[in-house]
C-alpha cells in the first residue's frame, strides 16, 4: 500500500472506530485460514472495550471497510481510591480465569461480501507461530479434538473468545492437562457482551462455573471472601510458577439484562492494591501477553502496553525492575529451545526411560539446572 492510500486507510480507521490515530496500529498480514487472503488495516490498543478490535480496511486487493469487535479490556471492580464500583446488579455469574492465550473466533467479509472465519490473537489481527509459541498449530490441534469450533460464530451470530491452556502453553499457572481450550464469551456488533450460559457451545467446553451472587448480596465482602479462597488453593511450583486457580471473571447481569465483566484475581497471582503499583508478577504477565505477538521483547516495545495499566512515573521508576524481568523471560525461552533441543536429539522418551534420558542430558546442563530440566520436558513432551 503506497503512502497516500495508508494514510486514507487511517482516516477511515479512526472515523469508523472514533478514536484517534495514536491508538491505532497498522497491519498487513495473510488469513492462515482462508487461502493466506491478504488483510490490511489498524488494530486497537486503547484499554477498553475496543481493545485489540480490527479496522479491516482491505481484504485481498480490494477495499473492505469494517470494525471487529475482540476480548475486551477486562478491569478490576475499584478505582485507584479502592473503592468499589460495581453497577447496579440483578445477578453475578463467577466463572474461573484460566491462563492461557486468549484466541477469538470472528467473521469479515471481503470485498466482494463474502463471509469468511478466522482466529486472531489479542494483540494481532490473526493467529501466527512465533519462537515464543506454536499457537497456529497449537489451535489447528484443539480445531481437529472441537470441530463444532467454527460453527460457533454463526451459530451465536457473535464473535466468541476462547481461551488456550495447558502444560504446552504455560504462561503464569501450570496445569495438568496437556492442551484444553474453552468458551469464555461472546462479543456482538454492539460490543454487548454474550456470557456464557446464553451461548449454544455445541459440545465445545466452557470456562467453569465456579458460582453466583443474586441482588441483594453485598459483592464487595463476596469479593473479599472468592479472592481468600482462591488464595488458598494456590501452590508455588518450579520456575515462579504456581498451580491452582489464576482468578475469576464476574459476569454483573444489570436489570436492563446488559452483562459488564470484572476481574478478581489471588494475592499469588497478582499484587492488585493500587498502592503497591507496578510489580515484578504484573511485568512479567505482561512480557508473556507481549510474546504472544511480537519477536521483539524489549523495554521501548514493551511500553505501550504497560501504560495501559500504569502511569509513565511508575514505569521510569521501575525500569531496572522491568528490564531485569525481561531478561528472566528471554532466558527462560532460551533455556526451554536448548533443553526440548537436546531433548528431541536423543529420540527416547521421558516418560518411558527417565533415567536414560536424564543421564544423556546431563553433560549439557549444570547440576541444580536437572530438575528445571525434566520439568521442562515433562510439561512440553
């Protein structure tokens, strides 16, 4: 696209979308899932519920203007004063938080007005491999165990978000299962939010109930008393990680049956007071959603996102911190390609010759780096 045509694509980006230009980010990438059509247009980062939706200005060479509304940017039930505002309620929906990558199923139509179904990951327009993670073969995988997956979009006649986890895609939490995805919402034209008890899964798993509040009850103490529990349940593992519960995620189902989503998440897993601002637990969380994406972890790329959370003050403050943690997940990474490298070499399997495995390996690593290691395999193999 010559320089005259993307800068008409970015005006009608931001007049369709009403933000202004620097919240928008072009893109121009091919539909894994539909013959590598060419899509061009502008994603949104601004932290609302516009985040991470598309402007498609083109698909293939012609223009195709339209806005796909994504996974919303999801925020806790207090402002930085700590008090509490959740709207007014007819019920609470409590469903767990699983942590993974998000994935969201949608529909656009190409120039021509033809329907076509594709996968995009929060931060991008579709799904990609990187170094970080395989997550288009990782979702082709979970497409062949859920086929009735794509017919989802039409048959909710929204957009629906997905979450993909398991021990082949840890990020913070570690779980026993391999790989498992499931429903978490959906998102209309509107922006109106679909939970999850409202949508036809046809056989495709959900996010677990966990439980719900009914007007009348005070969801301040209710708060208090889920985010004690979930607490409880949480264990530290190896790597700074932990196994449990990452959170839940409060469906408020308003009188006017509009349906408003919060985030309440264990001490464990995130420092959420205000006071305490920006965190180690928090940066690095981030530089995971960042990899997501992008190849290029570094302070300047990882900005953005933080100041969609924090103010510019607390970052600068914080950048020894925020570089340090970036080095801890490059290294991490790093470690990961050597050992399922060196792993991968020998041609037998852990689970059938640990010891002949492990001894194999131990020329290449240190001693206190063995157990990391069978760790690593074990959760990846």
């Amino acid at each position: 696209m010559n320089i005259d045509n993307e800068a008409q694509s970015l005006a009608t980006a931001t007049q369709l979308i009403g933000l202004d230009a620097k919240w928008l980010h072009a893109f121009d990438v091919e539909d894994p899932f539909n013959e590598n059509l060419r899509l061009c247009g502008f994603l949104c980062q601004k932290p609302d519920h516009r985040y991470g939706a598309l402007v498609i200005t083109h698909a293939g060479e012609a223009a195709a203007p339209q806005i796909i509304l994504a996974t919303p940017k999801l925020h806790y039930p207090f402002g930085k004063d700590g008090k509490f505002h959740f709207p007014p309620l007819k019920k609470i929906y409590l469903y767990e938080k699983l942590d993974g990558t998000n994935v969201l199923a949608y529909r656009y139509r190409d120039g021509e007005g033809r329907w076509h179904l594709t996968y995009k990951l929060r931060l991008a327009p579709t799904l990609r491999n990187s170094r970080w993670g395989p997550f288009l073969d990782l979702w082709r995988e979970l497409l062949q165990k859920h086929p009735t997956i794509p017919q989802l979009v039409e048959a909710n006649d929204c957009h629906i978000s997905f979450e993909m986890y398991g021990s082949r895609n840890t990020h913070l939490m570690v779980y026993d299962v391999d790989l498992a995805v499931v429903a978490l919402f959906g998102v209309r034209r509107d922006a109106s939010i679909v939970p999850l008890f409202k949508l036809d899964l046809l056989g495709v798993p959900g996010a677990p109930l966990v439980g719900e509040l009914v007007a009348g009850e005070d969801p301040v103490a209710k708060y208090a008393e889920i985010r004690a529990e979930m607490e409880k349940r949480n264990r530290p593992v190896e790597d700074d990680k932990l196994t449990g519960i990452e959170g839940t995620v409060w469906y408020v189902e308003e009188p006017d049956g509009r349906v408003s989503m919060w985030k309440c998440k264990p001490e464990s897993v995130e420092e959420i007071h205000w006071a305490a601002g920006i965190n180690k637990k928090a940066v690095i969380a981030t530089c995971w959603n960042f990899l997501e994406t992008s190849d290029d972890l570094n302070y300047d790329t990882l900005l953005p996102l933080l100041l969609e959370d924090y103010q510019m003050r607390e970052i600068e403050a914080f950048r020894s911190h925020i570089e340090n943690c970036i080095k801890q997940v490059k290294y991490e990474f790093e470690f990961k390609e050597k050992v399922l490298a060196e792993y991968d070499k020998l041609g037998k399997s852990i689970h059938d010759q640990k010891a002949e495995v492990m001894r194999a390996l131990s020329p290449h690593f240190k001693r206190d780096e063995m157990k990391k290691v069978y760790t690593m395999i074990v959760r990846n193999r």
